[in-house]
C-alpha cells in the first residue's frame, strides 16, 4: 500500500495517486498541442508546486524550460490577504517569453491575482495558469486559469505538495485531513 503512515490521517481521499496522474497526463498532452511551436518556460510556485511541476513537466512531449518563484501571502493563518511578498524572484528575464505559471492550489486566487500582474510587467510573449487543484472561491476573483486539474469542494486538502504545517507534502493522493490531526 502507499504512504501508509501519511494516508491514515486522511479522513476522506479526494483523488489517488493514479487519478491525479492520468489527470496531469491529460493536461500535458493539452499543453503539448497549444504550445507545440513555442518556447515554454514553466514557472512553478513554491513550495507546493514542486510536485506538480515534476509530473507536468516529465509528461510533456515538448521542450520546455523550469524556473521558480517563492512567494508568501500576509495573512492571519489560513486567510489569505492578497499581499504579497517575493521570497525568491525568477533566475531568468521572460521578456518576449511563453510563459506557464505552475500551481498547486488557487484558493481565494489573491496570492495568484498578485503573481499574474508582476509577471505581466516584466512583458513576456503570452502568460497562462495551470494548477492542479481549484476551490469555488476562486471564481470570485477574476483570475483566468488555462488548465485545471480538478475543481474541488471547499476543503482544507493535503498531499500531491500541499501541506498542513509542512507535512504531507509526500502524501501521493489529495485528501482531507482528520481532526485529531488538528488537536
Ligand atoms: P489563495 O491566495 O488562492 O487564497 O491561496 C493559495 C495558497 O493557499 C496555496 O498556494 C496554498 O499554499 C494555500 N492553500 C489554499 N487552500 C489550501 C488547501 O486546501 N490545502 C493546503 N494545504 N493549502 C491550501
Ligand atoms: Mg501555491
Ligand atoms: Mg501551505
């Protein structure tokens, strides 16, 4: 069995391992068909992202390149407040460049709302999203997303790179967490 010891504080699995696997294949090969003739840079946001971006990323038919950005939202724990500050900035200057945005979760969208308009200044070729998992709440903020994974309830969710107070992370399926994990 997998992650035994991770999985046994899941009270309900969303997705397993394979299912999120045969997802990403899925946007991979779209990703392959819209970009076919184009530089790609996949940018992935850490921490999160480190998952997706290697599945995404070793599933892709194309070249592409990978850069990261760390960044952290202010906020009273688990809200996010839409201010952001850049812990670690690209390695690469994606003027005139095709850029992928690589997340993990848009929740609220505000820490991507942020993302999106920094990036955009810098004047790259063309600038998408694609995250793995998306919440209902994101619809509020106009924050245009090209590939979803899997649009999911309004949860707290670990594993595939997200957290709860850093672990998880490792966890190869998506679930929720059980309560006596809190207390
Ligand atoms: P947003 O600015 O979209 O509200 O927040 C996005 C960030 O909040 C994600 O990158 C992630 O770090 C965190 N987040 C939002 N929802 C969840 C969740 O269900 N589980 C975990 N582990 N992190 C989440
Ligand atoms: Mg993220
Ligand atoms: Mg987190």
């Amino acid at each position: 069995m997998d992650d035994t010891q991770l999985s046994s504080d899941l009270t309900r699995v969303l997705y397993s391992k394979e299912e999120v696997a045969a997802r990403m294949r899925e946007l991979a090969a779209q990703i392959d068909e819209d970009y076919a003739d184009k530089d790609l840079l996949l940018v992935g946001v850490l921490n999160g992202a480190v998952m997706v971006m290697a599945d995404l990323s070793r599933a892709l038919a194309i070249h592409c390149r990978m850069d990261w950005m760390a960044v952290s939202s202010y906020g009273s724990g688990t809200q996010s407040s839409g201010v952001v500050r850049i812990l670690k900035d690209l390695s690469t200057d994606i003027t005139g460049v095709h850029v992928l945005v690589v997340e993990d979760i848009i929740d609220t969208g505000l820490t991507l709302s942020y993302l999106i308009s920094n990036l955009r200044s810098r004047n790259p070729a063309s600038l998408k999203v694609m995250t793995a998992f998306r919440k209902p709440e994101a619809a509020q903020n106009a924050v245009e997303v090209a590939y979803v994974g899997f649009d999911i309830p309004n949860e707290f969710v670990v594993g595939y790179g997200l957290d709860y107070d850093g672990h998880y992370r490792n966890l190869t399926s998506v679930g929720t967490l059980a309560p006596h994990v809190y207390s």
